[in-house]
C-alpha cells in the first residue's frame, strides 16, 4: 500500500444513486460503527442487519435503502478504516514505506479492523460477488498509496519515469500485493510484531526490489 492518481479514487457508495431521501452521513457512520462492534461482539455468522440497526438506533429499512445484504455493509464497514491510511513525506521512499508500514500494522491491532477484515476475507473464499466487492472497496481504493509514493519518488528523483503504462499498472499491482500480504500475514497469520525495526528491513527489502523493477 505505498507507492499514481495524485487524487483520492472516488469513494461514493455503490448505492448512492438510488433514489429517496437524503442520505444522513451521520447515519452512515453510526451503522458503520454499529457493524464493526457488532462483528467483535458476534462474529460473522450471527451477525444480522437486524441487530446493527438496533445498535446504531435507525430502522432496518434505512439499512437496507443503503446496503442491499450483510456483505455489502461488512465490507464498507472494513473500507472506512482502510481509508483512514495516509502516505505521509519523510524525505525518502524508503522513509515513507516505513511510516506507511507501521500505520496499517497499527490499524490491523483494532480489534474491529481485525475481526472484520478476517471475516470478510474468509466469508469471500467461497463467494466471488463478495471477493469483487472486497477488491473495488478495499483494495484498488488503497492502490492510491502505492501510486502515490511511486509518484512522489520520481519527483524526487528516486525512481524513474516509466515509459510503459502497463508495465507501470503491473509493478503498481505487484509492489501492493507484496506490502499489503507481507503485513497482513505478520501481523494477524504468524502474530509477529511489525515494529520499527522490522518495518525499517522489510522498507529496504522493498526498495531494493522496486529500484530493480526499473533497471
């Protein structure tokens, strides 16, 4: 999730263009909440678009106005924490996988980020609509990091330019699938800390890596 759109991808909900009333952000981030807790609380499997009504005290219909099934809003539930991921400037790239390392490790310690993206993740296994939705919400929502840094490398002068669009989208894809697994698997499959020092060898692994993709 580290190194171009210089612009956020949009975040508008799949449902935003039904028609009604107004959505009230305020609403959408009790039921987010609600599910998240809930997800903790219950698990997956007793988890009901009932019972994160109750909690986030709107009616179930305005829930399903918003989220047509229980995946549909797990999933939104997990992206709103990923959003939270920023790319902080440290001068260097290497720097910024560092930084960028230590605050997903930091996110996936949240017991609600945890327990939600586990779920998600092992509910999408056997169903592909799931999968797709994890994919367009998650995880090409947070490529924007990857691009960012690269760009932001080669303005620096860190890396080159890339001649080939495809080649450039593949290394992006590549580059977030290795930063994205690496930690997750540290951090919630073998439960080894993601400390400082770790992040500052696996940013070096990383960099060397990319440099070589260009050469």
């Amino acid at each position: 999730m580290v190194a171009g759109m210089l612009s956020h991808p949009s975040q508008d909900h799949p449902n935003q263009g039904r028609t009604g009333r107004p959505r009230s952000a305020e609403a959408d981030t009790a039921i987010l909440e609600a599910t998240r807790t809930a997800l903790v609380d219950l698990g997956w499997s007793k988890l009901t678009m009932g019972d994160v009504a109750t909690r986030a005290g709107v009616a179930k219909t305005t829930l399903y106005r918003r989220w047509a099934s229980k995946n549909e809003l797990v999933v939104d539930a997990v992206a709103v924490l990923f959003d939270e991921l920023e790319l902080p400037d440290r001068g260097s790239l290497q720097a910024d996988v560092e930084a960028v390392v230590l605050q997903f490790a930091a996110l996936l310690e949240r017991p609600e980020a945890k327990t939600a993206l586990m779920a998600v993740v092992a509910e999408s296994t056997r169903d592909d609509a799931l999968r797709s939705r994890i994919r367009s919400a998650i995880v090409d929502r947070q490529k924007r990091l990857v691009l960012q840094g690269r760009a932001r490398a080669q303005a620096r002068g860190e890396l080159p330019y890339e001649k080939e669009p495809e080649a450039a989208a593949r290394n992006a894809d590549l580059i977030f699938d290795v930063i994205a697994g690496t930690v997750v698997h540290r951090a919630l499959v073998s439960a080894e800390p993601v400390d400082e020092a770790w992040a500052r060898d696996f940013a070096l692994l990383l960099v060397s890596g990319v440099s070589s993709l260009h050469t």
